[in-house]
C-alpha cells in the first residue's frame, strides 16, 4: 500500500531571505512616503500655532485702541492691558497677551523673573529639538517662535544690529493696526530659536544652513559672512523641510521655503524689500 507523502510547511533559507528583501523593498519605498506625511503634520501643527498667536495678536490690538502687543514696551501700566512685569517687557511677558492666549504663569515661572520668557510645551514647534530638551538659552529664553524685529533692530535700525541695553522708561517698539501697509506681505511670526527674529538673521547661507538646531547662543557666536564682527542675533530656524511656517500682520498663515522668505539678491540692503514684491520685512 502506498503511503501519502508527509506536506511539510517549513520554508527554505531562500524563500525567507527572498521575503526578507520585499519586506525591505517596500519599507524603502515607503519610509520617505510616510516620513514626508510625519512632517507634514508637523508643519500643521507648528502652523495651527502661529494662528493662535495671531489671533490673540488681534484680540490684544481690539482691546488696546488697534495696537498689536508691543516687541518690547517699558510704558507705564495702565488699566486690563497691564505690561507690569519684567524690564524690558518683551512681548512674550506681557501679561495681558499672556492671557490672551491661554498661557498660565504657574506653567513657565522662574525665579529671576515675575514671568519667564518662555511658553509652554503646548506652544512648542513639535520639529523643535531645543525646545523638547527643555533647556533654556543662556538668556533665558525657551520658545520656537520669534517676533519680526527689523524695524527697531535690523540693518535699517541706528545702529545696525544692536539690541539696546537700556530701554528708556515710556519707550514703545510696536505697531498700530491703521499703520501696517499691505499687511498680507508683512512677516510678523516665524520659527525661531530666540524671542526677535530679523532679515538678516533669515540668511540660511549664514546661519542655518551652518547651524541647524543649535541653541541661541550658538548663533550669537556666528558672524555674518562679509559683515565683520557681527554676530547672528534674530535667527529664523528652516526646521520644516528647509522652510518655515510664516505668520502675517493680517492674521494669515503660509508655508515659505528658506529661499522665499530670505532672497539672496544683494543681502546687505534690507531697503530694497520696501519696494520688493514680497516686501516682508520693513513697513
């Protein structure tokens, strides 16, 4: 009588090895898929952030006769829009704005200042490595979004690239919501390493490209190429693909390549952007 052959159900050394390669294959094939959709929800939420920003922005302007929260204002306290905190006030201390905004003190104390210039995890980019460390600049500052500055300390600024020491008592640096021309082209939020950000400190070429996420200070010891001995203050941070999410005075949001928001056409003249299409960074 003949016996059935015994079904055996064990695979070889090769046909294991040539499923191992086609697992391989589609993983190689779908990794940059799946990496570019993880970064793409990144870049929504980092996006979703700067709106929050901008529409407390507007809140603040409607509640302050049209004026949008100050960069930095010594100004005497005065009624709900209280600025009675750290010297000089920065906009991120503004206790009003803070409010605005849903930030509680208890969420960023510390214990050199009333409020400390930092926000909470639920602000942070969620691409800012610096920020998940949780580790604060050597100045004090924790955050991943900078506020446009280069009116009052860019290239266009007497001097040029210096951050006053003192703030004389009663001194505004802000705008007016009636002063804004072309709003929809001006740069008011972006990613950042540090609390300011300016025109020159958007050079990628410079800075960024040559720093990645490096913490404030780092950029602070960098000099701009052709510029001399001047450090990289005000960076703007590519952490988006080479881009950044980019908040403007008229409550809109874009995503802008690096090449977009600094345009390497005659860098050492922010002048020009007054008249440039883009016109993001002067009023």
């Amino acid at each position: 009588m003949l016996k059935k052959k015994a079904f055996s159900s064990a695979f070889t050394l090769v046909e294991l090895l040539v499923v191992i390669s086609i697992i391989a294959l589609l993983l190689a094939v779908l990794m940059p898929a799946l990496n570019k959709a993880r970064e793409q929800g990144r870049r929504v939420v980092c996006l979703n952030h700067i709106k929050s920003l901008l529409l407390s922005v507007d809140v603040y302007a409607g509640s302050n006769n049209g004026w949008y929260v100050p960069l930095v204002s010594t100004a005497a306290a005065k009624g709900p829009a209280s600025l009675d905190q750290i010297n000089p006030y920065i906009w991120l201390t503004n206790l009003a704005f803070r409010k605005i905004t849903g930030v509680k003190d208890s969420e960023t104390m510390n214990m050199n200042y009333n409020v400390a210039i930092e926000l909470p995890d639920k602000f942070y980019c969620p691409s800012d490595e610096m920020a998940k460390l949780h580790k604060k600049s050597d100045k004090n500052v924790l955050v991943s979004y900078g506020y446009n500055a280069e009116d009052w300390w860019g290239l266009n600024a007497t001097p040029a690239n210096s951050f006053p020491t003192s703030i004389p008592k009663g001194t505004t640096y802000g705008h007016k919501q009636s002063q804004i021309k072309s709003a929809s082209n001006k740069l008011m939020f972006a990613d950042s390493v540090d609390w300011w950000i300016i025109w020159m400190g958007a050079n990628y070429k410079t800075a960024w490209d040559k720093l990645g996420q490096q913490q404030r200070e780092a950029y602070a010891t960098t000099n701009y190429n052709g510029l001399g001995n001047v450090s990289v203050v005000g960076p703007v941070l590519f952490r988006h693909s080479e881009g950044s999410p980019i908040g403007f005075y008229d409550g809109h949001c874009n995503y802008m390549k690096k090449d977009k928001v600094f345009i390497n056409t005659n860098p050492t003249q922010p002048m020009r952007y007054w008249k440039d299409a883009t016109g993001m960074w002067s009023n």
